[in-house]
C-alpha cells in the first residue's frame, strides 16, 4: 500500500549524520532510535533519510518543564 501526498513527511529529510548534529550526539544515537522504531524515517533505496518534523516531535516530547518551588516559611 502506498501512502497519499497527505501521509508523507512534511519538511526536509536530514541524513543519519544531520540528524545527529542536530540533536548534538553520535551518529549512533539517531541509527539506534531508527533501529528500535522509535523515530520516524524514510528508506529511499539503500538511504535513510530522517524528517526534520520527526526530529522537532522527538525533542517536544523529551522536553521537561521546569517546576515552581513554593517559596515562604514552612508550616
């Protein structure tokens, strides 16, 4: 089955190398997210190429707000 124009990726397409300057890590990092199918991506041919979209979703949901301490003497 293939997919529509509306399920492809939106946006460019990063290579393994790209991708793992972007998240500032190895290249290891990315090729093993992409091995346990924890990140989406693209296989033309041989090549793997990695939606920037996947990329800003991956770092939206490791982000961790910040928590507001009471301030105030304690009872």
């Amino acid at each position: 089955m293939s997919a529509t124009p509306d399920q492809l990726p939106v946006g460019r397409l990063l290579t393994v190398a790209q991708a793992a300057e972007r998240l500032n890590t190895s290249e290891r990092y990315p090729r093993r997210l992409i091995e346990e199918r924890r990140i989406t991506f693209v296989r033309i041919g041989r090549h793997i190429r990695i939606p920037e979209t996947a990329l800003d979703d991956l770092i939206v949901s490791g982000l961790v707000e910040p928590v507001r301490l009471k301030t105030g003497r304690a009872a």
